[in-house]
C-alpha cells in the first residue's frame, strides 16, 4: 500500500471509530451521570441522528466493499439494539383490553394554555374538554395553573366544576409564585387519595409529589413529576427553530454556546432529582407503583433510567413510534413518561394530538395483576 494511500486509510478508520464510539456513548448516556461526565448526555440528546449517520457509513462500508469495517458496524448496531427500541418500539394497539383495567393520563398543560378560556361560559378551554373526553380514571397533570382573581381567566374553581366526574382532587403549588395564579402540579381521580407528600427537593419552577390511591382496594403509590427543565426563554427557541430553518455557522456558534450554558447546570439538576425519586421508589412499601409526568428528558437520559430502574415503560411496552410528545420549535422529543411496576400490564400507550399545550397528552391502560 502506497505511503499516501496507507494515512488515508489509517485516518478513515479513526474517524470510523469515533462516529461507533458517539454511538456507544449515545446509546448508554443513560448509565452515566452527567456529575461525572457531561459529554454522553449532550451526544444522547442527538441519538437518532447519530445512529442514522452511522446506517449511512455503514451503507458506505457495504458499496465499497469494505466487509470487516461493515461487520464492525453491524456488532455496534446490535450493542445498541436496546436504546433503539426504547427509543422507537413498535407495537399494535389492541382492542382486547381487560374489563379491570384503568386508564391514565398525563398531561403537561402549559397553564391551560395561558389559562385562555374559549368562550365567556361553558365548555371551558380546549384542554380541559380533551381531559374530559379522554375519561381518563386518574388525571396527573403538570404545570397546573389557575388564577387567583382574574375572572376573565380560568380560576381553579372553573377547573374543578369542568371536572366533576373526578371526586378527589389535589394540586401541589410549586415554591415560586407565578404572578397572581397558583402554579403547580395536580391530580384528578375516581380513586380515593389516602396521602400527600412532596418529594425532598429544592427547585422554584419545578417538583414532585407522591400520592397513595386506593384503587379498588389495592394500595396504589403514584409520583406525578415535573422534573427541571433546560429554561431556554422564548428567544433562545426561536432561535434554534430559525436555526433548524436557515442554518449558518455564526448563529450556530451563538446558539451552542448558549445550549452548553443552560443544558449542563439541568442535566445535573434533574440527576439529582433522579436520585431521590428513585430512592423513594426503592424504599416504597405498596406493592403497586405508577411514575408519571414531564422528566423533560429523553428515553435513553440518565435521569429517565435512573428513575426508571426495574420499572416498566408504558411506551416503550405498548406504543408505537419515536412517541414525541414536546412539539415546539422542533424540538422533537418523548419526554413524558409513564412507568410502572412490573406487577401492572400497560396497553395501548399513546400520545394524542392536541396541540393547545406545548406538550402532547400520553394515556394509556393499566391491569393491576395479583
């Protein structure tokens, strides 16, 4: 082999070996705390990307017959086999579910869309009606907002008549005071709420809350979380949805500057909220236990497996597809979640389509088994 020929041979397989090697570290950026190392958590954000890119250097190997770099390729792929399900299952809904089922529903609602309501009177704004047509057994919802004054908005006692179907009721207020409205999570349920309590961590937009239910005499441990969020203000999204529609190199440069300085302090902050939630899940004594809510990260973070642990993923067991259910400025993610023990089937997990939120609703059934 020629001099010239043989460095760039040797500079092709290096480069080859750090695309497999973002690969490796994309697909298990859930298994490394961002406390220790950073660098997988960013790489596990851009997953489907990366992979996609090694299938089209995989495809490269195969046209120029290179057989051992396209085998080299072919082991990594079936290595990460797992992260590709978790991140894109395909399962048929069935239309077989048990009579004894539940079904739930999570829902980021953003404030009820700014708490707007679409007619002076009744039926309240499009948030609560899809809520109230989705029949859902058990509401958890996420950036819970209700004005304390302003009757020109929806007030929590507009929010608790449009749900009447839901007996028992209780909103957690985060600490921080969203002007004159209360701003918080929430639950509705046909369950009797036997407890309350706040999970054990310091965050002024953002909290947990775990909720004993009693559901049909099984003893029901439910955590509703909206775990820290990346805080980019309106301006900085649309700047990367400007960015996803012109790119170029300056603002490219601008906007990953800013993306470093607001992603790693939350990457590390929701570890930490990770680690109690999943303390507490270790720790619980009933024998059933659901997890839900806005973890504001990706199906293969680390804060996703961390609380995860030996839970299942209702998605992951039951849905079909990428499952994205944030859908602004193209920030294409699933980052709500419904987990559960394993002594609970999950059916038929999907993501519904309303848009008035900057979140997608996620539903789906639960069988509790003996």
């Amino acid at each position: 082999m020629k001099p010239l020929k043989k460095f760039f041979w040797i500079v092709l397989q290096t480069l080859n070996a750090l695309v497999l090697m973002c690969l490796l570290l994309s697909a298990f950026s859930g298994y490394i705390s961002p406390y220790r190392f950073v660098l997988p958590s960013y790489l596990g954000l851009f997953f489907p990307f990366i992979f996609i890119g090694n299938i089209a250097v995989f495809l490269a190997w195969l046209f120029f017959k290179q057989w051992k770099q396209a085998l080299l390729h072919l082991v990594v792929f079936c290595i990460c086999g797992g992260a590709v399900y978790t991140y894109c299952p395909l399962h048929k809904q069935t239309e077989k579910i048990p009579e004894d089922a539940i079904k739930i529903l999570t829902y980021n609602v953003m404030r009820f869309n700014n708490l707007s309501k679409n007619d002076p009177g009744d039926p309240p704004n499009k948030i609560i009606q899809y809520i109230i047509e989705n029949d859902a057994d058990i509401v958890c919802i996420q950036e819970f907002g209700a004005s304390k004054s302003n009757t020109t908005l929806l007030t929590e006692d507009n929010i608790k008549n449009a749900m009447e179907k839901y007996p028992y009721y209780y909103a957690y207020p985060l600490q921080f005071p969203y002007k004159s409205q209360d701003f918080g999570l929430a639950i509705f349920s046909r369950f009797p709420i036997l407890s309350m309590q706040k999970v054990p961590y310091e965050s002024a937009y953002n909290g947990s809350f775990i909720t004993e239910l009693d559901i049909r005499g099984k003893r029901v441990t439910l955590i509703n979380n909206h775990l820290e969020s990346n805080k980019l203000s309106r301006e900085e999204r649309s700047n990367y949805y400007q960015l996803t529609k012109e790119p170029d190199t300056q603002s490219l440069d601008a906007f990953t500057q800013t993306m470093t300085k607001r992603l790693t302090p939350a990457f590390k902050a929701r570890a930490g909220q990770a680690q109690i939630i999943s303390q507490i899940i270790k720790e619980n004594e009933n024998p059933y236990i659901i997890v839900c809510g806005d973890f504001n990260d990706t199906p293969i973070s680390y804060a996703r497996h961390k609380i995860k642990g030996n839970l299942r993923d209702a998605f992951v067991d039951s849905g079909f597809g990428l499952g994205i259910t944030y859908n602004k400025y193209r920030f294409l993610f699933r980052i709500d979640y419904i987990l559960h023990s394993k002594n609970i089937q999950s059916y038929n997990c999907t993501v519904g389509k309303l848009k008035s939120s900057d979140h997608y609703p996620l539903w789906c059934y639960l069988q509790f088994k003996d």
